[in-house]
C-alpha cells in the first residue's frame, strides 16, 4: 500500500514526534506515551498513522505535491507529517475526552506541546502574513465547531452527519493546504478538500459501524443508530435491528460514498490516491459482507426456540 | 421477549460473550439461564462454526462483528 519512501519519512516524523516531547519534557513524553500504548505500539508510532484503515492523512499530501510536481520534496513532506501527527495527538485526546474515555489527567499538559508543534512547523514556510494561514484557522475553527456541534447532537439525520458528524477531521486538510499554497495551486485544495470532505463521510460511517455496540452502551448518538430509533419496530432491540438493517444499511451509504470518492479523485491527477481508493473499497466491502454475513450466521439463534431443551 | 432474542442481542452486542459461546457454549447458555441440552450445543457449535468459516475466507482469525477495523 505504501512506497518505502513514504514509509520511511511517516516513520521518521513519527518517532521525531515523540523524540521531541521526550528531550523537552521527559515527565510529559513518559505520560503520553502510556495514553498511546492503548492506542498502538508506542515504539512503533508509525504503525497507528499508516494502518490499512486509517485516514490517509499524511498520504493526501504527499500524493497532492506528487500530482503537482512529478515527485516530493522529503524535507517538507517530513515537516508536515510531523506537524500533522502533533495535530493529531491533540484532537485524538480532546476526543476521547469529549467521547467520555477513561484518560489520565495527567496526560492532559501534553496538549500545549502537541498544538504548539501542530502550529509551529508551518512558521517554516509561510510568513505570519500568507494566505495559508487563513486556511489554516477556516480549517481549524471547522474541526473545532463541528466537535462542539456534534457532542450536542441528539438525533442525527443525513444532513448532521455530513455538515457536522463527518467535518470534525476538516483540520486534516491543512497539510493539503500547505502544499496548495507553497507550490501557489491554490485552487487545488477546492478539489482535494472535497475529497477529504467525502472521505471523512465513508470513514466516519465505518468508524460508527465498527463501534456501534459500544457507542449504543454509552449512550452516544450516531446517524446508525439515530437510525435504529428511526427505523426498528416497537419491540425490536438496536442489536436485532443492526442484524436485519443496519450492517447493510451502513455498508449501502458507505459504497455510495466511496462511488463519489472514486469519481472524484479520478480528476486528481493521482493514479497512486485512485490505487489506494479502490483497495480500500475493495477491503470494505469483504470486510462488511463477511459481517452482514456474520449477523446472519448468528441470526440462527433466533430459530434454537424450537430445538428440544428437555433432555431425553 | 425470548430467551433465544436475548442470547441474539447479546452476541451481537458482547464481544466477550461471543468469545465464551464459542469456547464454552454449554457455559455460555448456562450464564444466560438457558437449560444447554446436546442438541442446543450441536446447534450453537454448528453456527459458531459457520461465523469460523466465514472469518477464515477472509484469511484472518478475527471476531467479525467486534472488529470492522477502522482505525481512528
């Protein structure tokens, strides 16, 4: 999936990241590191940011600067990913915070360290009076009023969920941001943000399916299962319901996305983001047969009432 | 609602639950307060076995359901 270029520069800001926090404050970088093991490996930070299933948010814009120039400059790529990779650090602790996560408190001052690495890296290449930076706070601001917008939510329909629920990873296209602006295309973040934009949809939709049980439990609302209240009959559990409808209901949005996404990045100049595209749809869709497939197995349960219970 | 609705909507809902039907399904039936005659057994091992197979076409042994793995 990845070039070892690539791999070998996400690797490098990675373990950069946190080399970083540990040479400025042990105390901090011994705290986070805990918060990260639940998360990954912490020795290997770069697995987390280059899993199979994971947002592609430090290859958007290496494939963006590829389709612009023919090739990548390293340096600014690995200052990206690096700042990309504090950004992220910060809104995956804000979130799981907000997402009612067991974190330690003690975790919480490496947030100054991560925001100000997020920020800082990008002093590098834009001067404070470039348009990047108006970018930069739009897509920030976004991330951030769709976070508060969304925990408010109640009951969420097509229109919440794409305006709101799917805009909280809009700050991942700052680095995409960032190449527009230094190589002065930009009128391509338009094109590549709105395929962030949709991506973000697909991505949150799977995100919810793979967590719905565990999202149900501690009563926070999804569109899959705003959906389940909508849709199950009056005497029908969200599990039964997600057996029947919602695995296939979830997986017919997501592949409806993903035609858009396709369509999309076909106009990118980027055979390697269009690659990628269609091995993710190709792994979501066995993926999600084999678990509407799954549910269905297990619906056999629901006939064991006629089997005998008496033994003979 | 029956016994047999529960022990669906629990293993669709409990990972670790599923982990126990398909190790210990008499146990399993047990937890949930239903008698775990031969022929339940039979009918559970048979249905955690056709989960099996389904997991294996896609060469991987995985919990299906607790394990759309998107990582976040």
């Amino acid at each position: 999936m990845w070039t070892s270029d690539f791999f070998l520069t996400a690797r490098s800001a990675a373990r950069r990241a946190l080399a970083d926090l540990e040479l400025n404050s042990p105390l901090l970088a011994g705290r986070a590191s805990k918060w990260l093991a639940s998360r990954c490996n912490p020795d290997q930070p770069e697995s987390y940011f280059t899993h199979p299933q994971a947002v592609p948010i430090l290859a958007l814009p290496w494939w963006l600067e590829t389709s612009i120039r023919g090739h990548v400059d390293v340096t600014f790529q690995a200052d990206l990913m690096y700042s990309t990779i504090n950004g992220y650090y910060f809104a995956r602790i804000v979130d799981d915070l907000m997402d009612g996560h067991n974190i330690d408190c003690t975790v919480l001052p490496s947030l100054y360290f991560f925001i100000m690495k997020f920020h800082n890296t990008y002093h590098k290449y834009f001067g404070r009076t470039d348009s990047f930076w108006s970018e930069f706070e739009r897509l920030l601001m976004e991330t951030a009023d769709s976070a508060a917008a969304d925990c408010a939510l109640e009951d969420i329909g097509a229109t919440a969920f794409v305006q709101v629920s799917a805009r909280k990873s809009a700050a991942g296209a700052i680095p995409m941001a960032a190449v527009c602006y230094l190589y002065k295309r930009a009128e391509l973040l338009a094109p590549w943000e709105g395929l962030f934009r949709l991506f973000g949809c697909w991505h949150q939709m799977g995100d919810d399916l793979a967590d719905w049980s565990d999202d149900s439990e501690n009563g926070r609302r999804t569109w899959l299962l705003s959906e389940a209240d909508r849709q199950r009959s009056a005497n029908e559990s969200i599990p039964a319901w997600m057996g029947r409808v919602g695995f296939q209901w979830a997986f017919e949005k997501m592949e409806g996305w993903m035609e858009e996404i396709l369509a999309a990045g076909e106009g990118l100049n980027s055979p390697e983001l269009v690659s990628y595209l269609s091995q993710r749809r190709e792994s979501c869709r066995r993926e999600v047969t084999a678990l509407v497939n799954t549910a269905a197995a297990y619906a056999k349960l629901l006939q064991l009432d006629y089997v005998p219970q008496v033994q003979p | 609602m029956s016994q047999f609705q529960d022990l669906y909507n629990r293993v669709l809902s409990d990972a670790q639950f599923r982990s126990h039907l398909a190790s210990d399904p008499a146990d399993a039936l047990q937890s949930v307060g239903i008698t775990p005659t031969d022929d339940l057994v039979a009918a559970i091992n048979s249905i955690v076995a056709n989960v099996e197979e389904i997991g294996k076409d896609l060469g991987a042994d995985i919990d299906l359901i607790g394990t759309v793995p998107f990582a976040t």
